[in-house]
C-alpha cells in the first residue's frame, strides 16, 4: 500500500461513490473549501486500486482540519 497526493477533484469523485455518505459533499462545497494551497488530498493505493482517501485543508495558522475522508 502507498500513500499519494492528489487533486481534490479526484477525491471528491472518489466520496461520491462511497454508499455509506448518505449526504456527499457537492462539488461548489469541495472547491470552497479547497480553494487555496493550504489543501491536501490524499488517496492510498494498492498498485493502481484506490483503497481509500482523505481530504483536508488549512483552517488557521496553527490549524489543519481534516475533513472527510472514507475506504
């Protein structure tokens, strides 16, 4: 298994097609919140399969939210 960054867009896709989010996250909410640098989108991997993911972004100085993230 590895760990890689990626682009929100590909983990919201990702979310999207987790049954268990009964309420996903839109795609103009993902982009709010990841409007900046500050965010990090992460997916592991097992060779070319996404196993799960994680999104979060920079709240405040001294603060990393994490957000969502799903397997």
């Amino acid at each position: 298994m590895q760990i890689v960054e990626t682009s929100f867009s590909e983990v919201w896709k990702f979310i999207q097609s987790i049954p268990e989010f009964h309420n996903p996250p839109t795609k103009e909410e993902t982009e709010k919140r990841c409007s900046n640098d500050s965010c990090l989108a992460l997916f592991a991997k097992n060779d070319e399969s996404i196993l799960g993911c994680k999104l979060g972004y920079q709240k405040g100085e001294n603060v990393f939210y994490s957000w969502i993230g799903g397997v």
